[in-house]
C-alpha cells in the first residue's frame, strides 16, 4: 500500500496506527480477563489496489465478550491526481459494541485531512452509546470529555447534540457525546498532540468503564438483552439514514463496503424498524424500506457479511436516485459530500 508524502500525513499516520494498537492491546486484554483470550485479528482493504492508500482494520473477534468491534485506520491520496484538491486523508475509527447490555458501545473518530496546496484540518469525535441507563459511566465520561477537551468542550459537545440527534425519534444517539470539526489552531505540533491526548483520553475511560460493567454485572436478564438488540436497531438507524460520513464513504467507492458497515451491530429488531417507516419524511422512507428489504425475514435478524454489502448497495442506490436528500443528513459544520470523506466507517 503506497502511502501519502506529505510530512503532516506521515506524523498523522503514525498517530492512528499508536492509537489502533493502544486500543486493541486494551480489547485483547479484556478477551485475556474476562472472556475466551481471543485477540482481535487484522483485515486488510486497498483504495485503487493500494495506488491511493487503503486500511487496516482489527475485528474482535471473543463472542462472549464483543457482540461486535472494530478499530479501523485508513489513508488515502491523490498525490498523481491533479483533477483532484485533495492531497491525503488519514484517520482511525472504532466502534465497539460489547455483548453484555450492560456494558455501553463506544464510537471514536480522529482524522487529518490535508488539501495539495498545504492547508488541512482534524475532525476528532467521541461518544458513550449504552442500552441501559447508568449515570455513573455517562458522568465518568462526561467528566474525561470536558477534562481532555478544555476551552473546545461546551462547543464540541453542542455540535455533537446537533450530529446525534435523530429529528424523528426525538433523542440522540447516545447520551455522552462532542464533536470537534475543521479544527487547526495553527500549530501542527500542538494539534496532534492534543489528538493524541483525545484518542487516549477517550480509550483509557472506554476501557474503564467496560471493565466495571463486565465485573459488576456478570450476568443479565432476557429483557435486558432485549433492550440492547433495540437499542442497537437504533444505533443502525441512525448510521443508515443520519450519519455524513457513513454515506460519503460508501458513495465515494465500494472498495469497503463491509469495513465501512464495521460500525453496525450482530443483529437488529427488523419490525421495530418498519415501526419508524411512518415517521420518515419523503424521500427517507423509501431508504429505510430499502434497508429493511435488505434484511433477512423474521424478529431479530442477523447483520451478514452478505447484509452488509446489501445494506450498502441500496444506500448508494438512493442517493444516486435522489441526492437532494443528502442535505436531510446530520447537522452540524461537516465536510461536504463533494469533498470525499476518507474513511466512511467512522460511525
């Protein structure tokens, strides 16, 4: 895989794979503690056959630990391209659902973006995604946001309520959450290392509160367990028909689509979906019956391999069929579909 040139891109790139390795080491050691010792294994993807870069993803892999995980670093470039503006993008992102319900999800973007002239920019995002309430690991992690963030908090975390909202369910995402986008203070040698500072931040809290979770709750009920499938029916809800990023990386290439789709749960509530039908504006419901239609039959169905790329096979479908409903996507300062968003798994 070629990689970018640019000096920024290289230090960028060596912070995303020290932050992939500082989580997984974490994800394997909880497997070692308290689960079967299965480490996360590595898959490979390649932008163009790897002329333009390409990623690395590590899946869990421990069932009775993760319900389903992924830490994911891409690169990508057009250093060759002169038609293109954009001259490197680099990023890591996770999103870990735990298969204990009482053990919160967790989903972390940090991505540098750099144009060919010099100018670039970082997107750092964070937020807690439980099934259960427990106000104790949203004040834990409330606590580390607003410590590690600084004078960025009150902003960050406004943006994120904008980001997660789901206008026709009437809540957010999760209940823990900021979002820092199109940030350059200038100093390059400052920024990264306040992104690094986030990513660990973020990881060492995530870690600790699932360690107190899988401890404490050793065990939980069928009801609870209920719970999380529909909270994770929502969280696939919010990725599918909400989220900016997800929607440029599947529409920019198919080249991922099942790292991309690394972010969505083992298994979803699929008449709870088609319960939302009702609520989606115009064109929306059309998608979300598409992302129904995808899904195998029944209750509670499972989210393949082969689901995935269907998943992401009838999102391109829409938007190429309306894009007019782009703008219906997340609020907030985000990168414009235009500009091509790098990872496209970052939900």
């Amino acid at each position: 895989m070629q990689r970018a040139s640019q000096q920024e891109a290289v230090r960028a790139y060596d912070l995303v794979t020290h932050l992939q390795h500082y989580f997984v080491s974490k994800l394997d050691d909880i497997s070692a503690e308290l689960g079967k010792d299965k480490v996360c294994e590595s898959v490979a993807w390649l932008r163009d056959e790897g002329k333009h870069g390409g990623g690395v993803r590590y899946e869990v892999r421990d069932e009775t630990v993760f319900d389903r995980g992924s830490v994911n670093i891409s690169q990508v470039h057009y250093e060759d391209n002169p038609a293109k503006k954009l001259g490197s993008a680099t990023a890591i992102s996770t999103i870990i659902h735990p298969a204990n319900p009482h053990a919160p999800s967790m989903h972390m973007h940090i991505s540098w973006t750099q144009m060919k002239e010099g100018s670039g920019y970082w997107r750092l995002m964070a937020d807690l995604n439980p099934s259960l309430k427990n106000d104790v690991f949203k004040r834990d992690f409330d606590m580390m946001l607003e410590r590690v963030t600084g004078e960025h908090y009150e902003s960050g975390v406004a943006q994120a309520e904008r980001y997660f909202y789901i206008p026709v369910l009437g809540r957010t995402r999760g209940v823990s959450h900021f979002y820092l986008e199109g940030y350059n203070s200038g100093s390059f040698d400052e920024d990264i290392a306040f992104a690094k500072r986030f990513g660990e931040a973020v990881i060492d809290a995530y870690i600790g509160i699932t360690l107190q979770a899988l401890q404490y709750y050793r065990t939980f009920t069928a009801e609870e367990k209920a719970q999380q499938v529909d909270y994770h029916t929502l969280y696939f809800f919010q990725v599918l028909t909400l989220d900016r990023g997800t929607t440029s990386g599947l529409l920019v290439h198919d080249q991922n689509d099942v790292g991309i789709m690394g972010s969505l749960p083992s298994h979803v509530n699929r008449p709870l979906l088609y319960s939302w039908l009702e609520k989606m504006p115009k064109p929306q419901d059309r998608l979300l019956l598409s992302l129904i239609d995808a899904l195998p039959e029944g209750k509670i169905v499972p989210v393949t391999t082969a689901v995935k790329k269907r998943l992401a096979e009838a999102v391109r479908k829409h938007y190429k069929a309306h894009p007019e409903a782009l703008s219906m996507q997340a609020s907030g300062e985000i990168i414009p579909p235009t500009v091509e968003n790098h990872t496209g798994d970052r939900a």
